[in-house]
C-alpha cells in the first residue's frame, strides 16, 4: 500500500518524465516570449526545447526520450488506475 503511494507520488517526477517537463515548460517559455516581443532574450528556451543543451547535443533522440517517457507514464498510470478499480470491486 505505502509503495504504491509513493509510486503514485513519485511517478510524475521519474527521469523518463523530465523530458517532457522540460519540453513543456521551454514551450510555454517561447511562446510567452514570442508574444510578448522579446525573443532574444529567450532564445535558449527554444534551444532547450529541442534538445539542445550546448555541448551536450540530444536534438536527434529526444523525441524519442519523451516519446519512452509518455509511454512509460501512461502505462503505469493505466496500471495504478486499473489496480485501484479491481481493489474497489472486492470491498
């Protein structure tokens, strides 16, 4: 029982999620910058958002990281959700 709270607690914040977070959050980033009218002042917001971090380059796999990471997120979420209704059904 303490597992799966923590689970559930701890599942939106695994490293198969930070990508998604990341990507997120850089979007909403530029896209307030853009309608703001300053850009340039965020320009590593959209850098981020690809994947590119500088020296360390993942614009080539990290549609493929938060691609795994939805997945993963979606399949134990359908999985908590599934055990929570079965163990509903038995009380």
């Amino acid at each position: 029982m303490l597992r799966r709270k923590l689970k559930a607690v701890g599942a939106p914040v695994t490293w198969k999620s930070v990508p998604i977070l990341l990507t997120v959050i850089t979007g909403i980033i530029y896209q307030i910058a853009e309608l703001g009218g300053f850009v340039d002042q965020v320009r590593w917001a959209i850098h981020w958002h690809k994947g590119d971090f500088g020296y360390i380059d993942f614009q080539k796999s990290y549609p493929f990281l938060n691609g795994a990471g939805l997945l993963f997120l979606t399949v134990t979420g359908i999985s908590m959700w599934w055990k929570t209704r079965r163990i509903r059904k038995h009380n």
